[in-house]
C-alpha cells in the first residue's frame, strides 16, 4: 500500500539546511498497522506527512496504493487525500462553528457528494464511532474523546485506505485515549492500513510493528513478539538500545 | 460542491463573527446608500428645474441683450446696446409668428399700505404676460391694453404679498405706495408658487413703462416671445435675430428657445448628478478596503481551518471560492442593505422637501448595486488567494 524508496525532505532554518528525512525505506502492507516513534525533531511528522501527500519528498519516491505520488502536482495530491487518505490530528482540528454532524459532513460537501448521500453517510460513521445521540453539538460542547470520535468519524467518512493518525491520544485521558485506540484497532480490523505517529509506548504496543525514526533515519524496527516484549519502549523511542 | 453548499459553508461562517460581519456590511450599506441618496438629489434638482421652465409656457423664445459666443447661460455677455421698448414693438409689428410679446423688466422695491410694507419683486410687463407665463387672476384686472409708452399707475399684486398688506380686506380698487409711487391695485394673481426661483405669490405686477421710469433704465431685461407653434421658434428666432441686428447695426442680442435653456440646465445638473456619484462611490472603495480588512482577518484567523480543509482534500480553487463568496456575499447584503437605507432616505428628503422630485436615477441603482458586488469581489481576492496559497502542514500547525 505505502512504498518509500530512499525518502529525503530537506530544510532551510535559519539559512541552514536540516536533514527532516534522510534515505527513508519502508513498505506498508494494506491492512498494516504501524506505528511510528521517535524524539523530538526526528522527523516523524515529516514522515507523515510525505505519507499523506501534505508534503513532497526531495528526493527519493513514493508510492501510494501502486501509483507513484511524489511526482504528482498540487491538484493531484489534493485529490489523492480526499480519495485514499484519512487524518486524526492531536489537536482534533474540528471547525468550532460547525456541529459534530457537519463537521463529519465536511469533507463529502466538497468533494461534491449529494445531500442525501451525505446524511447517510455522517449517520454511519458517527454510529461507528458511538455519538449517534451527538449528532447536533458543536466541539464546545463536547469532550475531548467525544471530539477525537467526531474527527476519527471525518477521517473514515470518505472511505480512505489509509488513515494517519498523529498522536491522536496525545490531548485525552487514558479512559479516552483508550476508546480511541480500540476504534483505530477495530478499522485496522476491517481492512484500512494504519499508521500512527506516537511518543506513547501504551499506543506504539498497539501495533504490528513499530519504526524508530532518530535524526530522520530509521534506526530500529520492531515487529512480531518484538513489540510486546521490549520492555523499555520508552527508550527505545528515544534512540536508546533497549 | 454545490452552489448551494457552498453558500451555506460560507454563510455559516459569516454568522460566526456577527459583530464583525455586522460592521463590514454597514461600511458597504453606508456607501450605496450615499451614492443612492445624493445621485437622487442631483437627479431631483435636475427635475425641479426642468419642471419649473416647463410651468413658465411653452414656445417660448427669450431676447436678452447682449451677446454670448455660445449659447447657454444668459446675462454674461455685456451689452452693448439697450434692448428697448421700441425693439419689442418692432418684433411685434414685423414678425407674423410672434404671437405674444411680453417685454420685461425686474427690480426689487418696498410695497406699502398704510404702516403695512413689504419688499417684493416688482415685475414691469404687458398684458401679454398674463398668457406667456401661464398666469391666471384671483379677481380683479391683469395690465390693460394699451400703448406700450403710456405707463398708468396700476399694480396687480401676488395673493400672498395682498394678504399681508390688506388683511381682511378687498385690496382691489385701493392705492398702495411703491417706492414713491402711488399706484391703484386692479388686480390679484391666482396662487401659483414659486416659478424659477421667483414667488410669483410675492410679487408687484405693473405696466412696464412704469417700471422703466421707476427704476430708471432704458434698457429692458428681456423680450418674451411666444410663438404658435414649435415649428415657428427656429424661423422666428432667426427673423428676430435679423430684425434687432438691422436695428442696432450689430448683432448684440442672444435669443435662447427654451428647450436650449433647459437642455443646458439639465446637462449641468446631470453632470452634477455624476460628480455627486463619483464622490459616493469613493466611500463604496472605502467600504471595500474594510471588506478586504475582515477577510484577511478572518484568513489568519482560520488558517488552520484552511489547512484542515486542504488535508481533507479540499482544492485551492474551493478555498479561493470559499473565501470570495464571503467577501462577495458580505458586499451585496451591505449593497442590498444600503440600497434599502438609500430609499428610505430619499423618501425622508421627498416628504421633508417635496418640491424636489427626487429619486435615484435607475443608472445609479444598478451601479451601486455592481459597484458594490464588483468592489467585495476584488478586494476579497487578496485574502482569498492567501488562503488558497497557504502551505497545508504550516497552515495545519497555525503558522
């Protein structure tokens, strides 16, 4: 599903070229579940969002679902995320004006999708996440879970093939941050490829296999029985032989 | 998307910040409504004064003494030669198509009865003046028939300047003093208002002879003319033209048709009316400079719902459409609000003042209206096209 071959992305601070990623290579199989960790600044945001055609890799290429997209224009990739991808931020991102209903309907209303579709579809995903009885609250009225339901709900609506989550528990409590988990485990169940950005060994154990990015290089892979028996993940995840 | 959906996001949107919407839309309504309220002033004043040369008669042509190069505005030129009773008597005697001839001459004196007195405009004519000027009598007798040399002492007062000198009398048959003439009231005018700016309910009507002598001129200020038909004016102007010119061995006359005067009023005023516009319509820019302020606000604002919608795969032209159809929608509710204001306005001004027929020429409404359209459109292009070229992870992240 997602192929990277040799992935570079440079960039100028301060005049000062800075190595984000540095000859990335990775596969991700459909229906994988990935987890991506690392320190600070080691690149995996970048990462992610190369993976998700927010960004253009410098060199190297990528390709998405059999189709090389690191090439593609702006108009290209834009419709590449509207028709493959789903994101979960840490931040939500919910427009605040709009109910959870609309937030949910947002991506259909434009990619053109007709009103009744559109309704049905908001009512199934929003089911799927468990707020069908908060269809009409706006994200002020809502907690932080319920919010993260409703943006996980937006993500799936358009039926991608990969979702992208970036610390998606990162602003929730455990109770809420684990109920986020179990819906990201069941769609990953049902066939969509995940992979999550985390600094969280309890959200990385969810995985199949965890990729250690350090000064955007990959520099541990775990998979298997490796996942669950790396006692100290938290190091690991800071570049530090566990 | 739809048109539909897309005006509904916006609309959303736009009721999301009603203080701030509320504010760029009365900017843009105060600028439609000036441009509506002052090109219905031009516009009405342009009418008064059409209206007004309409209600003095019609087939009308006007001799004033001396000579402008181009035709217009009169009583410029200076004169050379004095336009005299003897010319007016010439035009009536030797030129068939002038039907009525009403010499005239203006000044202004102090009418008295008795401790009453009152400074009125005195007007020296014929009985002509009665059927050129469309006048018509109260009761009483207009001037009478008679030499144009012979100036009796006869006076046919206005109905508001004969009230006030005789209350609760009958001021036909009575002497009243004018300047230090005493003359007999034969006469009242019919009320008739004000005509070209002169109230003819406040005037003094007496034989022009008197008034030559009264006033000490020997030059009359007009000659008027009327002729039977439209078709006469070109041919009888020519021969009146010719007439005075053999008779003054020069040509120093202007004669003026009336549709010349009033053609020439209404450009005048009909330029006005444009400049007053122009002047409104810098306050629609002003208006449009606000609108551009609150778009861009609101991009920086929602950059990170810009980049939100970028993630989801929405297209830069989308946000570029999204954030125009705010501006544009912002614009034509202040346009159609203060198009509402505008109309509200002239009515007030009709009913405080209504004898000035204004109402917005059609030209200025739909100018406005577009003006206002045109102006959210244009100035809502520079945020819109920031929104639409924000780079996705860095609007993502708020930057």
């Amino acid at each position: 599903m997602i192929r990277l071959e040799k992935i570079s992305r440079t960039y100028l601070l301060g005049g000062q070229p800075v190595h984000a990623l540095d000859g990335i290579t990775e596969h991700v199989k459909a229906g994988e579940h990935v987890a991506i960790m690392g320190p600070s600044g080691s690149g995996k945001s970048t990462l992610l969002n190369i993976v998700g055609c927010l960004d253009r890799p410098d060199a190297g290429s990528y390709w998405l679902n059999g189709r090389e997209v690191g090439t593609l224009s702006d108009e290209e990739l834009t419709a590449v995320r509207r028709d493959l991808i789903g994101f979960v931020f840490q931040a939500f991102h919910l427009v605040p004006r709009l109910t959870a209903a609309e937030n949910v309907e947002l991506p259909m209303v434009f990619a053109g999708i007709s009103r009744g579709e559109r309704r049905r579809r908001v009512e199934a995903a929003l089911a799927a996440v468990d707020l069908s009885g908060r269809m009409d609250h706006r994200p002020d009225q809502l907690s932080g879970g319920e919010r993260q339901r409703v943006a996980l709900a937006r993500a799936t609506v358009m039926g991608p093939r990969v979702l992208l989550a970036d610390e998606p528990t990162g602003n929730l409590d455990t109770a809420s941050g684990r109920q986020i988990l179990d819906l990201l485990a069941r769609m990953n169940a049902e066939g969509i490829t995940l992979v999550v950005v985390t600094h969280d060994p309890n959200v990385a154990r969810r995985a199949d296999r965890i990729v250690v990015l350090v000064d955007g290089r990959i520099a541990r892979r775990l998979a298997g029985a490796e996942v669950s028996s790396t006692a100290d993940l938290f190091a690991v995840a800071n570049g530090e032989p566990g | 998307m739809t048109a539909a959906d897309l005006f509904t996001f916006c609309l959303q949107a736009l009721s999301g910040h009603r203080l701030r919407t509320a504010l760029s839309l009365l900017g843009m309504a105060i600028g439609v409504a000036a441009v509506i309220t002052l090109t219905a002033l031009g516009e009405g004043a342009r009418r008064y004064v059409i209206d007004q040369f309409a209600s003095i008669g019609s087939n009308l042509l006007i001799v004033i003494p001396g000579k402008t190069e181009t035709t217009g505005i009169p009583g410029i030129a200076a004169a050379a030669n004095d336009l005299t009773l003897e010319d007016a008597q010439a035009i009536a005697h030797q030129i068939p198509e002038a039907e009525q001839i009403a010499p005239l001459v203006i000044g202004t004196e102090t009418v008295s009865h008795g401790a009453r007195r009152r400074q009125v405009a005195v007007v020296g004519s014929t009985r002509e003046l009665l059927e050129v000027r469309k006048l018509a009598l109260s009761h009483g007798e207009f001037l009478p028939a008679e030499e144009l040399r012979r100036g009796r002492p006869v006076v046919v007062l206005g109905v508001k300047t004969a009230r006030e000198l005789f209350p609760g009398e009958e001021p036909v048959g009575q002497v009243v003093r004018i300047g230090g003439w005493r003359m007999r009231v034969i006469g009242i005018l019919a009320p008739k208002g004000t005509q070209l700016g002169a109230d003819i309910d406040q005037t003094a009507t007496i034989p022009v002879a008197t008034a030559m002598r009264m006033f000490d001129r020997r030059s009359l200020f007009r000659i008027m003319i009327q002729v039977r038909k439209a078709a006469e004016l070109e041919p009888a102007k020519t021969k009146v033209l010719r007439l005075l010119a053999e008779r003054h061995h020069e040509e120093d006359v202007t004669v003026l048709t009336q549709d010349a005067v009033v053609s020439t009023f209404s450009q005048i005023l009909g330029a006005l009316t444009l400049v007053l516009g122009a002047i409104a319509a810098i306050s629609l820019s002003v208006a449009g400079i606000g609108i551009m302020n609150v778009m861009l606000v609101s991009v920086s604002e929602r950059t990170r719902e810009v980049g939100l919608l970028r993630a989801l795969g929405v297209r830069r032209r989308q946000v570029l459409a999204v954030f125009l159809t705010e501006s544009a929608l912002l614009s034509a509710a202040g346009g159609l609000l203060g198009l509402a204001a505008g109309w509200g306005a002239v009515r007030i001004l009709v009913r405080i003042f209504p004898a000035l027929p204004a109402s917005p020429p059609v030209w200025a409404v739909a100018a406005a209206l577009a003006l206002s359209l045109g102006v959210g459109v244009l100035f809502g292009w520079l945020p819109a096209r920031r929104a639409a070229r924000l780079d996705p992870v860095a609007a993502l992240a708020g930057r």
